[in-house]
C-alpha cells in the first residue's frame, strides 16, 4: 500500500480523526485518550495501533504508561494531494482580483475618452442600483 493510502485509511475512521485532533496540541497517555471515547480501552488501543503503524502518531513508554504524540509531517502528502482540488487557492484569488481591477481602469479609461464624458458601457454589478 502506498503512503497516500496508507494515511488516508488511518484517518477514514471518525474516532482515529479525533484521536489525532486531541494529540494536536499535546502528547497524551492512553488512558487520557480512552477517557474521551465511550468505547472500550482495548477497542482505543487497537485505533492507536493503526495510527502508530501509519506512521501518525508515536508512542514514548514513560514508567507504566504510554505517551502518544501527533506525527504532523506524515500527513504533508495528503495535504498536498488534496490542495490539488482546492479552487481557493491563493492565484486564483489574485488573478480575479487583478481582473477585476483591469476593467474598473478600463471602464474608466473609457469614460474618460467619450467625447460627451459619458460611458457607453454597461455598469458594473456593484453599481446598478436597479
């Protein structure tokens, strides 16, 4: 299986995304990982498990108890894969906009070289009143 897939098998189950929000902002034991869940300890385990072998999330043994940490970077490739569907993506949003400015200033250039000082273009949505 490849790392793409890997990962997003991981994260397919709703209680190993949340495993993973909780582990965002600190490591955390086991125990204070099963606290949040109302499913068994060993059914926790077993979703760490497949977290740990997907490469998400560490463990640290620390005396009795098992600390388990987000591993952020693994999931730079699904990041970037699903950045591919993006249309919010920052060029766009600057091209539009520069666009946009282009036919203001040529509206304007326009309106400026009617021999009358009257456009004869259609006014921009913002500026019909109707």
């Amino acid at each position: 299986m490849d790392e793409l897939s890997e990962v997003a098998e991981a994260i397919a189950d709703p209680v190993r995304r949340e495993i993973l929000l909780m582990l965002r902002h600190t490591p955390l034991t086991a125990g204070e990982i099963a606290a949040g869940f109302p499913i068994s300890r060993p059914a926790v385990s077993r979703h760490l498990r497949v977290l740990r072998e997907a490469g998400l999330a560490r463990d640290e043994q620390i005396g009795r108890h098992r600390r388990y940490s987000l591993v952020p970077d693994r999931l730079g490739q699904l990041t970037a894969w699903l950045a591919l569907f993006d249309t919010r993506q920052p060029g766009w949003t600057q091209r539009l906009a520069a666009l946009e400015t282009e036919v203001h200033r040529t509206r304007r250039d326009r309106a400026r070289a009617a021999p009358d000082g009257t456009s004869h273009t259609a006014p921009h949505p913002r500026e019909d009143t109707a």
